[in-house]
C-alpha cells in the first residue's frame, strides 16, 4: 500500500488522488472491523476519520465518502453496543449530519454498504441514542432523539407500518424477541412516541450480549430472569453440549452456538428469560431471524408471516384464510416503501420469499386456484418491476415459479 502521508500529501494538491485515499481508508476501516475481534488491539478510528475528512474537503459531493465518514464517527461515538449507555451527542450529530448529506447528494445510495443504508443507518445512531436516554432514565430526551431521527431521515414509514402490524400480530402482554436495528428501533419509535401497543415486551436478542441491557430489562420490569442482576452482569459464555431442557411440560435440546463448542452470553440469558417466563407470556421472535439466536427451537416454532410464535402447546399451523389475511396484512404496507432504501426492499423480501414458497406448495400441491389467488396478492404489491428483488436467488425462484407454474405473476 502507498504511503498514507504521502498520499495525504499528494491529494491537497491534487483532486484526480481523492479515490485512491477513499478506498486506502475504506480498507483501513474494514481491518480495524477486524481488530475490534480482538480485545488487545483497539481500533483507530481517529486516524481514518482524518483521512476521510480529507478526502470529503477534496470531493465534498463524494457520497461515499461521508458514508464511511459517517460509519467511522458512528464507531467513534458508540463502539459496539456495550458503549449505548455512554453515547456521544456531539458526534452523533457529526454522523448524522453526513448521512443526510448522503440522501441529499444520492437518494438511492449506489456506493459500497457497511452493514445499513443511509437510511437505516440514521435510525440506528438515533435509535441508540433515544436507548442511551432510556438507560439513564431520561424519557423525554429518549422522545426527543426519536423524533430527531425521523426529521432527519430515519425511521421510515415503511418498517414504522411494519413495526406496528408485528405487534399486532402478538397476543396482549406478549414478550416480542426482536432481531436487527430495522425491527427494533422502530418498534421502540411506535411503543414511545404513539404509545402502540405498549402491552408488548420488546427484548432485542443482539443486545443481550451487552453488559448493560439485560439488568436494563430486569431493573424496569420489562422482563424477568430466573437469576439476580448481580449474576447476570457477570455472565460470559460457556462451555456447552447438547442438553435437554426442561421447563414446565415442554421439553427441548438446547445445542451448542458458537463453534459447536459454547453457549454465547446472550444465549446464557436468552434461556434464563425463558425459565423465569415458565411460557406464561406468550412469546414470539421477529421475522428474518438467525436460527443459531433461537436456542435451538426451530422445531416448535410457528410461521405466523408477520412474526414467529414459540408454539409450546401444539397449535395448528395456520389454515388457508388466515395465512391469506396475514400475507396481505405484510404486503399491503408496501406503498409506504422508500424505494431508494436498499433495506426496505431486503424487509419487502422476507414477505415476498414467505408468499412465492407457498404459492410453490399450492402449485406443487395441484391447488393451482389458491395460488392464483395469493399471485394476485403479489402481483397488487410486491411487484418487482416497481420494487426490485434484492436477492438474485429470489428473483431466479420468482421467475421459476412463472414459467413453470402457470399462475399469472
């Protein structure tokens, strides 16, 4: 690699350098991803923040180089999740303010993704901001930073609409495990700021990890665990084999996560949460979920479209109605969609995976009418022409589906 300081050097003077600094720090960025693995190596942000600034005086119309700016600030700000309850306003302000210059320069963001769009990005850093006021117990300034982030262009309506018909779709005083920041943080927008279904106990599984969230929930009652906050602050991983558990009459293996060989620290307090719950509450996960944050319970859940239901008494799975009113539920919410947010499309996927396996089963099946009836469904709104699959393997299988099963879509 060239000489940064020298390339520094180079590119005040010379505009045509500014692409080759952009991706010597979008390299540096992704190796210090790497070294926050390690906990002997601390990352330095400061200097690819420094380099990126420069590159943004040379190209300030360089979406994607406020982009990593903004990505880089962020890292800055807030770390992993364990740094939520200390997050910086000063520079949550900085990683805005470059995100949004982002969405003015480029709409639909056509550079290089971290993890989050542009839009999704502004809803996390104001999502964990609006967390680090509920942590310290400043439920105004939580509000407040709510709404900060949907003025600035966070918190769309599309997975707002999402958010609420997932809380709809839980039975009252449900607990909803929640995975990702596009389904928690707006989950937290509508149970804070429209008061929507409060009765609902959000509990997002990346979070349990953190050393501060899980007493968080203990301490507000929003969850119970069958330990003490004393002893789940100090929780690690742990060695781990199959094992079965038992709670109440329900019984299942719980398998190793983490390298065939551990339990992770959320999983320890995922199970905890189950043994003090007894499956008194009912409880259901958000769609799209990892299996391996599930604790092994893929075979007792229950496909709802919506949400998944943790089903320990056995109930049907549903029948033809009600898996066409739920379908319908999740794809009629697609004319909130920002079409230039590259999330929006991937949530858009998951309903549109759901629906096209199951026409599968009816065309496979020899029901060709009732899967008619859910292509139409498909073809009011999820179609691709207006909404662009964003998995080519998707889109491979909706085109299967249309030369072979004869359906209309």
């Amino acid at each position: 690699m060239v000489c940064l300081a020298a390339m520094i050097s180079r590119a005040q003077g010379q505009v045509y350098d500014y692409q080759e600094l952009l991706d010597s720090a979008k390299a540096l960025f992704k190796n210090e991803i790497i070294s926050d693995q390690a906990p002997a190596q601390k990352p330095d942000y400061q200097r690819i923040a420094n380099i990126l600034e420069l590159v943004v005086d040379i190209n300030p119309n360089s979406s994607e180089a406020r982009y990593f700016l903004a990505y880089t600030y962020s890292r800055m700000s807030l770390g992993d999740a364990n740094g939520i309850p200390k997050m910086d306003l000063s520079t949550l302000y900085k990683t805005s303010m470059h995100l949004e210059k982002v969405i003015e320069l480029s709409p639909k963001y056509a550079g290089e993704i971290v993890i989050l769009d542009p839009y999704s990005k502004l809803t996390a850093e104001w999502g964990s901001m609006a967390m680090s006021y509920l942590y310290n117990n400043k439920i105004d300034s939580a509000k407040w930073a709510l709404m900060e982030g949907r003025k600035r262009g966070g918190f769309g309506d599309y997975h707002l609409e999402v958010a609420k018909n997932t809380l709809n779709a839980c039975h009252e005083n449900a607990i909803l495990i929640s995975s990702g920041d596009n389904f928690s943080f707006p989950l937290l927008y509508v149970q804070y700021l429209e008061d929507y279904r409060k009765d609902i106990s959000v509990v997002d599984i990346s979070l349990l990890n953190s050393s501060w969230y899980p007493s968080y929930l203990s301490n507000n009652k929003i969850v119970s665990f069958d330990l003490p906050n004393e002893v789940l602050d100090t929780i690690s991983y742990k060695k781990w084999s199959d094992t079965l558990i038992t709670i109440n009459d329900f019984s299942w293996t719980v398998n190793p996560t983490y390298y065939n060989q551990y339990l992770l620290r959320g999983d320890l307090i995922f199970l905890s949460l189950l043994k003090k719950n007894e499956f008194a509450r009912d409880l259901y996960f958000t769609v799209g979920f990892y299996e391996d944050q599930r604790l092994s319970l893929k075979e007792h859940i229950r496909p709802l479209v919506l949400v998944d239901e943790l089903n320990v008494n056995g109930h049907p799975l549903l029948n033809d109605k009600e898996y066409k009113d739920n379908i319908f539920r999740a794809l009629s919410n697609t004319k909130h969609i920002n079409s230039n947010s590259q999330d929006n499309l991937y949530l858009l996927d998951i309903f549109r995976r759901d629906i096209l396996i199951k026409i599968n089963h009816y065309i496979s099946d020899g029901e060709k009418s009732k899967a008619y009836e859910l292509a139409e469904i498909l073809n009011m709104y999820g179609r691709e022409d207006k909404y662009p699959y964003q998995s080519e393997s998707l889109e491979t299988f909706a085109r299967y589906l249309r030369s072979t099963g004869g359906v209309g879509f």
